[in-house]
C-alpha cells in the first residue's frame, strides 16, 4: 500500500477524468436490471392478522419467535395499510395491490395486464420466482405457483424450492401467501395447546355489539364468527385459537427462512413480513376486517430486514401496494412508471421521515376514512355519518369527536383530502346519499336477515357440494 502514496496525485487525475465515466456506468447497472449481486427476495405474508399481532411489535401474547428474529434488525412501518376493498374478501383486493403497486379503484384493475405485476418485474430483473399458498389472486405469472393448503404445505414446496435453486445463477424471489391465522384459525393441537383462553386480555375496545349499522354488520367475518352479544369467554376462547394459528404460521415461516440459513443465503436475502388485511377480533363489537377503524380491517404493518436495510421504526403514512417499489428501489430495480404505490426506501435510508401526507381508506361504498399523522375521519356515506378521532391522544378510536366545535376546520381540512384522495386513486363512490338508511343497529335488529343468510349458507353447503372451503378469502 505504501507503493501507492507517490503515485496518488497521479490517480487522483485517472480518478476525476474517469468519473464522469464510472457515473454513468453506475447508473447504467442501475437501470439495466443486472443481476449481479442482488439480493434474494423473500415475502411471508400472513392472513388477517391484526396489526399489532407480533411479538417484535410488542405484543403481550402471541409468540412469533422465528419472524422476530428476522425482523430485530428490520424497518417498521406500523401505519401500513390496504386502500381498501370492494368485496368482502378484502384479501383479494389487497393481494392484487400487493403484486400490482396500482389503486382496486381503477377502471378494468383486475384485468389490467399492462402494468408489470411485481413477479414479472423480477424475473425481467433476472430473478427465479416462486409463489406458494393462496392462489388466484393475480399471480399466476411466478416461475412456479404452488398451493399447499395450510402453512406447513406452503414452507413444504419452498423448502424444496431454495434446497434446489439457491445461489444459482438466478437470485430468488420467493412469496409465501400463508392462510393463517384466517378464521376458522388453523393449527395443529400442540399449537393450540399453547393459549389458554382464561389468560388471554380483552380488547382495549371491547363491546358486545358495534353501536350503530356502519353497512357491514352482516358480513361473514361478523355472523359466522361469535354470535351477538359477544361475552368475554366466547371472544377469549377465539382469541387462543387466533394466536395459535399464529404461532404456527411463524413456526413454518421459520422453516422457510432456515432453509435459506442452510443454503448459506440468509445474509444475502431481503425479508417482509406483513398481512394481507388487518382484523378487529372484539373491537368496537367487531370481528372482521370489514371496517375501517384503527387496529381493524384495513390497517396492517410491513417490517423490511435484510441487507442495507438499518434497523429502524417509522410512523410513516404507507400502503401494503408500497411494497413493491419499494422492493424495486432497494434491489436498484426500475420502477414501472404507473404505480400508485411508493417507494418507502427515503423512509428506509433515513433520507425522508414520509412519503405521503394523507392516507385514504374505503370499504364497499359504505365506508371511506382519511387520516394525517394525527387525525382520523370516518365518513360512512349510506347513513351520511361522520367520526373525528385524535390518534395521538386516543389510539383506539374510543372518543368521537366530530361534535366538538373547535374540530370544524381539521374535519373541513379531512375532508377535502378525503375528495381529493377519491380523485387520485379512482374513487367515483359518494360521500352523502339523498335517503340514509336507519343508522340504528343491535343483535335484534340484525336477527331476521341473519337467519335468512345463515339458512342460505346451510342450503348451499348441504346441496351441491359447494362446500369447499373457502380458501382465497
Ligand atoms: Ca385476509
């Protein structure tokens, strides 16, 4: 080294009249996709697990060892969200989204085959993929589609797939859409042996029945769940079997991420891990992911781990479709020009504490949200009602503060963002309709239809053989 002292001046020149050069080649690398040294992808994605349901997030119950392993080291984003769904199944929706980076809103969405999904973006990047678990949902285009059925199945066929194709030629992007904790909660008995239904606390927000009709009480997450009113067993005993299947999701998600240990590719492999939707479980009265309240149906989480990911945590605004730019933009893959997504990478690398001011929410046409990093509206157009809570002071949404005259201007401010955000992401839905239903709601009131759609269901089941599962959902 001591050789090279003399002649530094003289390199020095090489150096700068060269940049311009090495510049340019860098950004060349950058947008021609090489393979050459990327990472391997690895997605886990859970299924209606709540937003605060890891143990890495701080959760006093559920034991999730093997991802917060991965993810001691990782980003969070804890304000990740879906944009929302217009089924019931917002797990369809939102998977789209996942492999999209484009808004359920727009025109033609489902079928729209001129956006590169993310799979296709990657394997034009060079990358070997693999899909394995819940299918249909706009994914077809992986090198390689398994299903599995549970997660056991699923880490199953990936197992298999990184014994056979790790540090070959091709880096992996790897996807594992597992079903749980989906109601009806699937674990096997070692698993649910864990929980103890009497130890399990209750919801911060805990109600029998949610107070008035928010368009969605009927929904399957809500009827075929735990009956009205809900007690505290009841919802006790769901809760264990909900974090069992949890625990056993982790358990093969950590077979997954062994395998890489194995392959000797765990250093070299990117890791998110997040949820498809997010699920009330006995808040506000409700069961499902059909609402759009905080710790409900469409808030979930993303954690990104991996190489030139530092360890961190933000409050940053961020939808689940993000994660797909935000992939591209860690693994210095181009970005398609059409996504609504954004990258997170600015929030990742500490360059930008944001990458959106107002974070929009809907479900079906009879909700639709708005929130800033403090505020949060609720409009539920089908009854023309408004909720106002302030997220700093009341988490849990627990305060409606809509009538507070001093909230005017937030609510006027909320609002036009609320319109404005419909515009950018293809929402032609109204806020107010002319003949608002009856916004009176109770188990009583809810009994007649419940009977007929559970009758309905029975009769479906018992009649032709459609009583398959209903996985996708
Ligand atoms: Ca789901």
């Amino acid at each position: 080294m001591i050789g090279w002292v003399p002649n530094r001046c003289l390199y020095m020149v090489f150096a700068v009249a060269l940049l311009p050069a090495l510049l340019l080649e860098v950004v060349n690398a950058a947008n021609t996709n090489s393979t050459v040294n990327k990472p391997n992808i690895c997605i886990l994605l859970a299924d209606d697990l709540r937003a605060d349901c890891l143990g890495i997030l701080g959760h006093p119950i559920v034991k999730t060892p093997n991802l917060d392993g991965v993810c001691k080291e990782g980003h969070i984003f804890r304000n990740t969200y879906v944009l929302g769904s217009n089924a019931s199944a917002v797990c369809i929706p939102s998977r789209q989204m996942i492999l999209k980076g484009v808004s359920y809103l727009r025109p033609g969405f489902r079928n729209n085959h001129k956006i590169p999904t993310m799979a296709e973006t990657f394997r034009e990047a060079g990358y070997l993929s693999m899909r394995a678990g819940k299918p249909k949902n706009g994914d077809e285009v992986f090198d390689e589609n398994q299903y599995g059925g549970h997660a056991d199945g699923n880490a199953d066929y990936l197992v298999e797939f990184i014994e056979k194709n790790a540090g070959g030629d091709k880096p992996l992007f790897l996807y594992m859409a597992g079903h749980e904790p989906h109601d009806s909660q699937y674990a096997p008995d070692e698993y649910y042996s864990r929980y103890q239904p009497a130890d399990i606390p209750m919801p911060v927000s805990f109600l029998p029945y949610h107070p008035f009709d928010n368009g969605a009480m009927l929904e399957a997450d809500e009827f075929r769940t735990l009956k009205w009113p809900r007690t505290k067993e009841a919802l006790q005993a769901k809760l264990a079997k909900y974090y069992a299947s949890t625990t056993f999701w982790d358990a093969e998600a950590g077979r997954v991420i062994e395998a890489l240990k194995q392959a000797g590719q765990y250093e070299n492999t990117i890791f998110v891990v997040s949820s498809d939707n997010g699920y009330s479980n006995g808040d506000h009265g409700l069961m499902g992911k059909q609402n759009l309240y905080e710790f409900g149906g469409m808030h979930s989480f993303v954690i990104f781990a991996g190489p030139g990911i530092p360890k961190g945590e933000s409050k940053a605004l961020a939808y689940l479709m993000d994660i797909y730019p935000t992939l591209c933009e860690l693994t210095e893959t181009k970005i398609p020009n059409e996504l609504d997504a954004k990258s997170l990478a600015p929030v990742i690398s500490g360059k930008s504490p944001k990458v959106r001011d107002y974070l929009f929410t809907a479900f079906k046409k009879n909700q639709r949200a708005i929130r800033d990093d403090r505020w949060k509206l609720i409009r539920y157009p089908l009854i023309n009602k408004t909720q106002f809570f302030d997220l700093e002071n009341d988490p849990h949404e627990m305060n409606d503060l809509f009538d507070q005259p001093e909230n005017a201007d937030r609510i006027k401010v909320l609002m036009a963002a609320l319109q404005e955000k419909q515009k950018r992401f293809g929402d032609k839905a109204p806020l107010t309709v002319d003949n608002p239903a009856d916004p009176a709601w109770n188990p009583g009131i809810g009994k007649e239809e419940l009977a007929k759609r559970t009758a309905k269901r029975a009769a479906m089941n018992s009649g032709n053989g459609s009583s398959k599962r209903e996985a996708g959902k």
